[in-house]
DNA sequence: ATGTCC
C-alpha cells in the first residue's frame, strides 16, 4: 500500500488530500488487487477544476485513458470540468438484461441453434456493419431521441422505455455537435456489438438473494436471462476522439499543467464543454438505441428458434456524465457526476426512477469475464449519500490487452468453456484472449465489496449458457 | 473500446 493511503475501514482506504489534489481520493475495494498506476489515477482525478466532496474508486478499478475505470467524479457545474477521459472512449457502454417468458428446458434444449441463430443476425467484430439502413435524417432523430425513435421504428415495445435508464433517452443534445467523421463511422453500426468486452451472453439464474426485489424486476430462480454488453460503437469514440483534439488545441492555457495530459478537460460552463456534453449525449443516445435494435434481433431468434417471447428487466449505463443534485456540506449542489466504469444506483424513492422501481431502487447489472457468473443487484440510498448514487460496473481488468494475448491460450478458453457446458461462438480468437476470465478480477469479490459496503445489494447471480464475442 | 497508427 502507497504510504498516502490510509485504512479507514473493512475495504475503504483512504488518500488524503496533498500536493495539488482539492479532495480526498477514496478506494473501496480489497487492496491486493489494485494496481498504484490506478490509485495514482484517482488521485490525479482529485486535483482537477470543481470537484466536490471525494473522488471514489469501485473495487473494479484498474488503469484507463486519464481517469481509471471504475472511477467516480463529481464537479460542480458552475466553476468544475467536464473531461472525455472520465467518460471513456465508448460512450455509454452498458448492460441489458433481457428475461425469457418461458421455461428454461426449451431453451437448453435448443441453446446451440439459439447460439447460432443470434449470432446470424447480430453483427459481431471490430469495425462490423449492419445491413440496416437510415436516412440522415433518421439517424439524427435516433442520435437525439434515443431508445424511443428507434421503438418507433419498431425495434420493441413502448413498454420498454421505462426499463432503461432515463428511458433510454438523453434531451440535452445537439446534432450540430456531432462531426461528420462520426456521423460516418457511425452510420452503418447501430444494431451490432463490436468487439473488446463486448458480449451477448445467455444465462441461467442460480440463485435469488432478494425474491421479493426479484420478483419487481421479473426473475426468479431457474429463469433464463440474456445479457447484452456494448457502446456506442465507432460514433462514440470518434467524439470522444474529436474532442479530446479540441480541447488540446482550443484550451492549451486551462490545461496547463495536468498531471497528466490525457486529464484533457473543459470547463462545463464553456461553450466547448458544453458541446462535448452534447456531443457525448448523442453517443449515450445511439448506445441505447444500439442496445435497443440488438434486443428486437434476440427476441427475433428466442421467437424462430423456442417460440418464447422476451422481456426487459433494465439496461444501464457505465460510462458517462451526467448533471445531477446531492447535498454536499448541507448545501444542494447542481454536480456533473462522471462514472467511468462504474454503474448508476439508485435507491428506493428516488425521483428519476420510474413508478415501477420508486420503491425497491434502480436494478444494477454487473457482468462477470467470459465464462464466470453475472449480478443482478439493487441500487441504494446509501449510494446516493455516500458515492454519487454509485457502485462497480464489472470484475475489471488485471492482465493488459496484450498481456493476456502473451499469456494465455485460446484454444485452452475454448475447451474450459466447453467442459463447463457453455457455447461459445466467436469471431476472433485473439478476443477470446484478450477477455479470458485469467485476465479480470473475481467477480463475486466484486459484487460482495459492494454488497457488504451497501452501495448495492445483491439480488441474483446468474450463470452463462451461451456465449456470443467479436 | 476502436476502420487496434494520421
């Protein structure tokens, strides 16, 4: 442990503010898996422009572009920053869980040609296109309407909209914002997955921590649940790409003197803050609307091939921005609350949930590595006054892209995976590499971190059947 | 994460 981190508690450490930092840095995990670049990251983090009350780190945190992943800012609007680095490259990246209507024996029974037949329609792979076609004018109302244009279209049901965090649909957006480089890399990806972590993986729920919580959001022991892990896509990290260059070129004296340059930033208020968080709020538009055509081709396969029909449980977001108020020193305090890497979750009451959840708080989807199981969790309001209504996104790396490429063998994946019983269909082999369950954290180390420090509660566990990867 | 280097 650097000598700058003090233990405050079981897995809360600690940094005191020092040097050039405005806040204490708190870390809020087991200590032995956190590599110092991600610590020094946080801490960095907490010498930027306006941030308020602390700037946290999920037990998931590792090394990222700036800020680390799993990492949570929060800097007042009127005199903070607004930074693409504490947003990330894939803009609004996230998780939807799906739930089958039917039982789980129609589906094992039929898992490879199910397998098969999702990974027929979805696109999968670095740089894949789909063969949907939009006008520019329609892919300009789905980059600033979201989940509910491409509902319109008919991409799934109007019910569906209050499954997804703020309904899948951000207002404060402007397409003028949005280059044309984006708007091209853009154009031909929505409704695919793309490669990285990326997955569409079919699960089985093994076991039901919270039934009554469960039951809210419509999984009981034994249901099949469907897990859709992607971004934003090529358009997100060309905006996150364009104004990384504009605030480098636009803002050279605000930037002076970083700790590190790629804490690039604008102030919110200025008009190229202003832009990005347009900008970025296009690419949250088109994640949820990526997310939303790929749920329609799932219910299309589960249809042809098991005759079941599919429902939503929640999609959430784990890398973005977003204006929000808490209470910060007993004053209400308009914040612009970066998680990067770490998942909204709000607890019961809160008024940006829709009726459906106002009592039980916000489902918090957390996804295992390849192979390992995944979490269905409840936010708190213990997040809400502890951590910016926050909590951890996933296991987290800790072998680099190109460590675990040196180390690890595909081919050993591949049978470990078939001796588990799970399909696995892939495009790549170097992406089963590099997403080997040896290079992430233990999930269930994760996902007891924050159960145990009540930043969400844990509500089932489910288990892969099926594996879908670029 | 990513038309994995403008």
């Amino acid at each position: 442990m650097p000598k700058v981190a003090e233990k405050e508690g079981k897995y809360v450490y600690r940094v005191k503010k020092h040097g050039e930092m405005k806040t204490d840095a708190v870390i809020l995990s087991d200590w032995e898996t956190i590599d110092e670049e991600a610590i020094q990251q946080i801490i960095n983090v907490a010498t930027l422009p306006g941030i308020v009350k602390e700037a946290y780190a999920m037990p998931d945190i590792h090394w990222g572009y700036g800020f680390p992943i799993g990492g949570v800012a929060a800097f007042d609007v009127e005199d903070g920053i607004i930074s693409p680095g504490g947003v990330g490259f894939d803009i609004n990246c996230g998780v939807r869980m799906l739930v089958v209507d039917g039982p789980a024996s129609i589906v094992k029974g039929r898992l490879d040609e199910l397998v098969k037949r999702i990974y027929e329609l979805v696109p999968v792979g670095v740089g894949e296109t789909s063969d949907l076609k939009f006008s520019k004018k329609d892919f300009k109302r789905i980059v600033t309407g979201g989940a509910k244009v491409v509902v319109e279209m008919g991409y799934g049901q109007p019910e569906d909209l209050e499954r997804i965090e703020d309904y899948g649909s951000i207002e404060y957006c402007d397409f003028s914002d949005v280059s044309d480089e984006a708007y091209d890399r853009g154009k031909d990806e929505l409704g695919t997955l793309g490669a990285g972590n990326h997955f569409i993986e079919i699960q089985e729920v093994v076991e039901v921590y919270d039934p009554e919580i469960a039951k809210v959001f419509g999984v009981a022991p034994g249901s099949i649940t469907v897990l859709i892990h992607t971004g934003s896509r090529g358009f997100g990290h060309q905006i996150a790409t364009d104004y990384i260059r504009y605030m480098r070129d636009e803002l050279k004296e605000h930037n002076k003197g970083l700790p590190d340059k790629q804490l690039i930033n604008a102030p919110f208020k200025h008009s190229l803050g202003q832009a990005y968080y347009s900008a970025m709020n296009c690419a949250a538009n088109y994640a949820f609307a990526n997310r939303q055509i790929i749920t329609h081709m799932i219910r299309k396969a589960f249809k042809s091939v098991c005759g079941l029909n599919v429902k939503l449980v929640y999609d959430v977001a784990h890398n973005i921005a977003k204006v929000e108020e808490y209470q910060i020193d007993g004053k209400t305090t308009k914040v612009i609350v970066h998680r990067k890497g770490a998942t909204r979750a709000f607890g019961p009451g809160n008024p940006k949930l829709p009726a459906l959840f106002r009592e039980t708080g916000q489902p918090v989807i957390i996804p295992g590595s390849m192979g390992t199981a995944s979490y269905l969790l409840v936010g708190t309001k213990k997040a809400e006054e502890w951590t910016f209504g926050s909590t951890a996104h996933g296991a987290g790396r800790t072998l680099g892209r190109r460590e675990a490429t040196r180390e690890l063998s595909a081919d050993r994946i591949i049978n470990e995976l078939k001796e588990k019983g799970v399909k696995l269909m892939a495009k790549s082999k170097k992406g089963i590499v590099e997403e080997a369950p040896e290079a992430y954290k233990n999930v269930d180390k994760v996902v007891q971190i924050v159960d145990e420090l009540g930043i969400s509660r844990k509500v089932a566990k489910c288990v892969p059947l099926g594996v879908i990867k670029g």
